[in-house]
C-alpha cells in the first residue's frame, strides 16, 4: 500500500476513535452536574452533528430524536423530543457524562469517563469517548429539545 494510503487509513481510525484527551473535573450534586464542564458553553448545532454521527457517540443506536430524516433509530433508550423539558441541563450533563451515576444498571455508557470500564480496545484505554466540549455541546442541544 502506498505512503499516502497508509496515511488515509490512519486518518479514517482516528476519525472514529474516542476523544483524546483528558476527563474534566466535575461534581455530582444529587443528579445533576450543574455547572459546565471546564467551564465551557455548548453550541446546540454542534451538539446535534455529535447527537447524530453515528461513528462517535451513536445516540440513535438506543434513542430517537426529533426530526424525519433520521432512519433506524433505537427504541432501548427514553426517545429524546421534549428532554429539555423534563431534564434540567445538569440533569442533561450528568447523563451524557456517566449515566450510572443515576442508575447503577443504565445500559447507555458513559461518554466522559475512563475508569472502571469494560473490554476498552487498549487503542482507546484512558480516552473518554467525547471531550468537555462535545458534552458541552450536546447538553446545549438536548436542552433545546423542549417538545
């Protein structure tokens, strides 16, 4: 295979590998994490292209999200129209980060934590699967979702 090919191929792993990077710091009060992670504002579109990429965070393998265009979303999950509504974005937050902070048996896995984790490609051990940003950005989305 040529150099450039190589380079491609490597390029396509790292596209669908986890975040690199580190976990932010936060803290659980109740079943919330009310305060932004790093300190960092989400940017609902941005929120919505990670809620939807199927590569990375995969939401719609277990819930479905509003809108038509989406086909084969998952019913395993609570669908996700209106959990702006019924989740406050600190509820939103500590779900996305590690759902079994609020419910021990939760299926969903964690999206920013790396420790006590289960058969972890070596490739990816350590990495959370979206950085504070991505989290950010799909606390900012699923907020927005209010009906």
């Amino acid at each position: 295979m040529p150099v450039r090919g190589v380079g491609l191929a490597v390029l396509a792993l790292l596209a669908a590998a986890p975040a690199a990077g580190r976990v932010a710091p936060f803290v659980v009060e109740e079943d919330a994490i009310a305060a932004p992670l790093d300190g960092l504002s989400g940017g609902a579109a941005r929120g919505e292209a990670v809620v939807r990429n199927r590569e990375t965070a995969n939401c719609l393998i277990c819930h479905s999200i509003p809108g038509t265009a989406e086909r084969f979303m998952g019913d395993v999950g609570p669908p996700l129209v209106g959990v702006g509504a019924r989740l406050s974005p600190g509820q939103i937050r500590l779900r996305v980060v590690d759902p079994t902070r609020v419910n021990p048996e939760a299926i969903m896995p964690p999206y920013h934590r790396t420790e006590r984790l289960l058969r972890v490609d070596p490739r990816y051990r350590g990495q959370p699967v979206l950085t504070a940003q991505e989290v950010e950005d799909v606390v900012a989305y699923l907020s927005a979702l209010k009906e």
